[in-house]
C-alpha cells in the first residue's frame, strides 16, 4: 500500500536558520535582471527555445512549402523554425526604427 507523503519518513535534514540567511546571502548578490548582462554577445551562439505558436492552415501550408523548395534548391531557411525566426528577426529589427 502506498502512503500519503505527509505518512512518509522525510529523508531530508531540516534547514537549519543560519543556512537559510547564508543562502539568502548568496543569491541576493546575483546580478538578475542587470540590464549590461542580458544584451547577448554577438560571438556567443544564443540558446534556441522551443515555444507553440498558432497559425491560420493556409499559412502554415504556405510556410511548409516554402521551406520544402528552399530545402530542394538547397537555399537557406530550410525549414518552418528557419522561417518564421527569420521573419521574427524582420519584424523585430523593423520596430526598432
């Protein structure tokens, strides 16, 4: 029979107060949110994420044929990710100006 975890042995050691002021410590002194360090290098790579979007069908049709002839005429951006990266990146560089 399975227990409830409030009827299970806690296998964890109680923390004690001085271990949550020295953790306390260090995590106040980590620079979340510095404005200088969230602008990305341009020499690092940038982590990709995945994400859903939600498109009409005739677009999405009309996306995936694109990437399938740029993939057969072997011409970058190959694929559905490619294409709308790069059409965010459009957008995005566009609002800027």
């Amino acid at each position: 029979m399975v227990k409830k975890p409030s009827q299970q042995a806690s296998s964890r050691s109680a923390v004690t107060p001085e271990q949550a002021d020295e953790l306390a410590q260090r995590l106040a002194d980590k620079p979340y949110g510095d404005p200088v360090k969230s602008i990305p290098d341009k020499e690092v790579p940038e982590k990709q994420c995945r994400t859903t979007i939600s498109l009409y069908e005739s677009m999405l049709l009309k996306v995936e044929d694109l990437a399938l002839k740029n993939k057969r005429n072997g011409i970058e951006p190959k694929n559905v990710s490619a294409i709308v990266r790069e059409a965010l990146e459009l957008y995005l560089n566009n609002m800027k100006s």
